[in-house]
C-alpha cells in the first residue's frame, strides 16, 4: 500500500530533479555565451538564471517575443539573417 505521504514525496523528487537538469541546461548556454561578455554586457550565473526563470520584457529589446508567427515565417526570417549576413 502506497501511503499519501510517500507520494507526495515521490513527486517533490521528481519536481527537484527537473530543476536540476534545467539548472544544469541553463549553465551549458551561460558557459556557450560567456566568451561573448564585456564590462558592459556581463551577467553573473544567477542573474542570467533569473532572466530566463523570470523572463520580463526589457526595454533594450525591440520586438516582443511573444508573436503570432507561423514556424514558416520565423523559418523565413532567419533565412533573411542569413542571407543579409553573407552567410
């Protein structure tokens, strides 16, 4: 006989798990874009954490990334950065 306690417990567990290999995803992208950073543009792991947690419209951003687009027309988009980047 399973007990209530022992499933709550089961899914805390689980619910800690999936925050640690997020947490450790979030550490593979910060360590990718690192190299990248200056004085002026430097994030410390638990800001750049929050950022992607909490994500909040910055006022440094043009565009909401929050759109309608069809996956084709992102697709689209992307292919025109490309193309505009000689790539």
């Amino acid at each position: 006989m399973i007990l209530q306690g022992d499933v709550q417990e089961g899914r805390l567990l689980v619910l800690k798990a999936f925050q640690k290999r997020e947490e450790e995803r979030l550490w593979d992208i910060y360590k990718s874009i690192y190299p990248n950073f200056n004085q002026e543009t430097f994030l410390s792991f638990e800001e750049f954490k929050k950022r992607q947690t909490n994500p909040k419209k910055d006022s440094n951003v043009k565009g909401d990334i929050n759109t309608n687009k069809t996956d084709e027309e992102i697709i689209s988009n992307a292919e025109d950065i490309l193309r505009l980047m000689g790539k």
